[in-house]
C-alpha cells in the first residue's frame, strides 16, 4: 500500500516557500529552490511539483519552469529567484509573480500551461499618471502573493519588516572597502544599501494586463512595529505573504516576526478590514499547547493553504543541514472551523498520507519531525544563519541521514501505527558508545526499547537489531541517545516475527 511522508517530495529535493494551487484536477508547488548543502537562499532555478488531486501520495516533477536568467534585470546572473506565486488571470493564462534577493521589483512571467514553463512578460508598475509608470519598488517590494478574485479583479500583495524579534541592519562597508569587492557583489552591495524597508504589508489591485497598478499600494496588516491596539500584538507581519479565498472570506497567510510560525488573518474583503486569527504552524511546534521550547530546529517558514477535495492542508517548511539555505516542503492536514477559525497543527512525520504510517518494513532516518539537543534554541538567532545547531538533517552521494548525534539528542516521528512488531533495526555510523532507548514519548518514560551500542567508524554503516515490547495502537516513535562521541542515523525497520 502506497504511503507519503514529510517532506512530502523526495529527500534530495529541496523546494521551499511552498505555494499551493489547485488547476484542473492537480494541485501544483510553486516554491523556491534551494541547493543541497546550500550557500545561500533560493540558488537554483524555480521547478514545479504537482499531484493529482485524487492521490496526494503521487509527486510528479514538472521540471525547471523559469530559469533565473530570463528576467532582463538578472541577465548577468547575479542574483536568486526567491518565493514566487502563481495565479490563472481572466484570460485563462498562468501568471507567475516572483522578486531577485532583495532586488525592488516584482517580475511576471506568463504560460499556457500551469506547469510552465513561463516566459519573462514584464515588471509590476504604476500607470502613467502615478510617479510616471516607474516600476513599484516601495515599501519592500518582496514574497508576492497573487489572487484573481471570483469578480475578476486582481489583488497583488507584499512586503518585507524586519522588526521586533528579527530586527535587521544594513551593513556598513566603507568606501574603500567596497572598491575592493568583486564588481558583481559591489553593485549588489551598492544595491541593497539604496533599500529602505516596509513597515507594513501591502496591497495594490492590478489592471486586467496583470501589471499596471490601479494606483499606490497601502498597509494591509500592520508589520512589528505598529501592532500596538491592534489585535497582532507579537505577531507583526514580517514576510512570506499568501492569499487564499475561503468560504467567502479572504485568508491571508504570512510569517510573523517570529520567523518560525505561519500566522493568519481574515476579513470580507480583499484588500482592508483583516483581524488576527492565530498561528496555524511553528516548524518547531512553538505554542502548540503552551510548547515553548522547539521539537525541531528553527527557521524562517513560508507556505499556503490548499482545499483538496473536501479538506484543507498547510504547506510549510523547514530547516536541514543546520541553516537555512537547504529547506524542505512539509504539509498538514488543517481544519477550518464553522465560524472561519484555525487551531495551530502540529508537525508531524504523516503529513499528507492521510493516516498514521505502518509500523512496517524501512523508513528513512530523514522524515523526522522531532530533532532536538542541548544545541536547540527557542528562539532564532537572526545574526547566526549557520544557527550553530549541531543535530541536523544532511546529505551526502545522493543519501538523505541524521549527523550530529550526541549525547541528550533526540529524534522522533509523528505517527505509527503499530500491529505488534516485536523487532526493529537501525543504521547507525560514527564514534559512539552508549545507550540508545526506543520510546512512545520524547522524555523516555515510556520506553519499548533498549540497546548499548559501541561505534568505531564514521565511514562504515553498520545495522544493530533492537529487541522492542510488542504494542498496537497509534503512537510517536523516539530514538534517545545517551553516551559519549557522535553518530550519525540513516534509517530504520521495523520487523514482526
């Protein structure tokens, strides 16, 4: 029987920003993309992912769908595509909407086809009677959120506000210092120091050409400066701006100034009036029921609600490889409660596969959602992009594994459903000796089983049996380490006699 997990495409693919669109009878991704082991945001080109909506189980690869080069302003190739949306104009074509790193302009390009691939069709600006025409580029021109409403207008939407909790300096280079630099990273230099940022989110009707503006943008909800009396308090708009129509209501969807969690707000009309909702995900489940202390790694998070059939998902990601530039797609399953109210969700290893996995057969060590050690913070290190955390996801000849396994890590996954297995094993490497406890919960009180382990080689994978309490029932699975050294763990099995 098929099954899925998160991350819901395959381990080596790394799509963040995750914006999800239901066309026809699939649902496509249109993210970012990220490198492996990657240097910085968003290094590859855009490539689409969709999904027959009848079999969420099922990713197709619709391959590189807008190359970075395309776009005139980036013919040199200087800068990265970053999170980008997709709406099917009145005219029944595909329009993408996209930003260069912190470049001030909204690029646009157009398709026949949902999957691409788009060509470059122009940048979003004023109409001859504002400011001339010029290209938008106030008020932190970045992560566009585009909706073509049921009457046919069009509403563009985004913004950029570092403020509060992710508090953010330009910096300063000296003249001399900047005559020094490589002349491609000097002009992005001289670039980004011309930026000023939002401070608020923004919103802009657009002409039925998809980008002429009907006239200036204005706030939409408040950004962490000017959330005092406002019902946003502690959750400011920050970035990662989504738009989705539900029920007659408009949802919009963006990362607070907290980075880590996706937050909501609703109003009757598109472009004024939202009120704050709530959070409906943390990628390391912050809030859910009082947690103040993460199950995962932190980072930035970005992504859009979809309606598949008669039930709603969240599409998030998270961090691997210990920063922020090697994200992976997650999703789950969200409810949306008759009077238009979202509960937060917690992460989970099941993701779109609609049921608890089978505590049957091999998984891969890759698909936690619980990834913890005394090197997990509560809050995001805004000046530390490597984030200093030593668990994480890796990869290395194309295999997807744990490393950094020391002493008080743990590693958990979200749901099992358990039919008596009464053996697992595990793939284990590195330089360890100690104890690794099997468990049911993240504390280690209710243990199914226990092993010492003695590792010599971090080249040479090796597979340990571990003897465990036969169970049934739907439960979390743990791995808690306790010794001395560093392994690493590339997956499991479970074995019924």
């Amino acid at each position: 029987m098929e099954q899925i997990y998160n991350p819901y495409l395959p381990l080596t693919e790394y799509i963040p920003d995750g914006e999800p669109h239901v066309f026809g009878d699939r649902v496509y991704i249109y993210g970012s993309h990220d490198a492996t082991k990657g240097k910085a945001y968003c290094e590859r080109h855009y490539n689409v992912w969709s999904a027959p909506l009848s079999n969420l189980k099922d990713w197709h690869n619709e391959d590189v769908s807008y190359l970075r080069t395309q776009d005139p302003s980036n013919a040199g190739d200087t800068m990265q595509l970053w999170a980008p949306d997709v709406t099917q104009g009145p005219d029944g074509r595909y329009y993408l909407y996209y930003c260069f790193s912190f470049y001030p302009e909204i690029g646009v390009a157009v398709s026949d086809s949902p999957a691409g691939p788009f060509e470059f069709y122009g940048h979003v600006h004023y109409p001859e009677n504002i400011l001339g025409g010029k290209v938008v580029a106030e008020d932190m021109v970045f992560d566009p959120a585009v909706l073509t409403d049921d009457d046919g207008r069009v509403w563009l939407y985004y913004g950029f506000c570092p403020a509060c909790e992710k508090e953010m300096k330009l910096p300063e280079i000296g003249e001399e210092e900047m005559a020094k630099l490589p002349q491609t990273i000097r002009a992005k230099m001289e670039m980004i120091r011309k930026i000023q940022f939002g401070e608020n989110s923004m919103v802009v009707e657009l002409e039925q050409d998809m980008l002429t503006t009907k006239g200036q943008p204005k706030p939409l909800i408040p950004g962490g400066h000017h959330t005092a009396g406002t019902g946003f308090e502690g959750h400011g708009f920050f970035e990662a701006s989504s738009i989705r129509k539900i029920n007659g209501k408009y949802y919009f969807v963006y990362s607070s100034h907290k980075s880590h969690e996706l937050c909501y707000a609703v109003s009757d009309k598109p472009d004024e009036g939202f009120v704050y909702g709530g959070t409906i995900v943390s990628n390391g489940n912050i809030g859910l029921n009082g947690r103040e202390h993460p199950t995962y790694p932190l980072s930035n998070n970005h992504g859009g609600i979809a309606k598949v059939g008669d039930d709603y998902y969240i599409f998030y990601h998270r961090a691997t490889d210990g920063n922020e530039f090697s994200r992976q797609g997650c999703a789950e399953k969200i409810t949306i409660a008759p009077d238009g109210s979202i509960k937060q969700v917690e992460t989970t290893s099941q993701g779109l596969n609609g049921e608890p996995l089978r505590a049957a057969g091999s998984y891969p060590a890759g698909i936690a959602c619980h990834l913890t050690d005394p090197t997990v913070v509560n809050k995001i290190d805004y000046n530390d992009p490597v984030m200093k955390t030593q668990i994480r996801i890796t990869q290395e000849q194309n295999q997807s594994f744990i490393t950094g396994i020391k002493d008080k890590s743990v590693i958990g996954y979200k749901y099992f459903s358990f039919i008596d297995p009464d053996l697992m094993t595990i793939e284990i490497r590195g330089t360890f000796a100690g104890t690794i406890l099997v468990a049911f919960d993240e504390k280690g009180r209710n243990v199914i089983g226990e092993f010492e382990v003695q590792l010599r080689s971090k080249d040479e994978w090796e597979t340990q049996l571990i003897p465990i309490s036969p169970s049934n029932g739907t439960h979390p699975l743990y791995f808690l380490f306790e010794g001395t050294g560093e392994m690493d763990l590339k997956g499991f099995s479970f074995i019924s006699a």
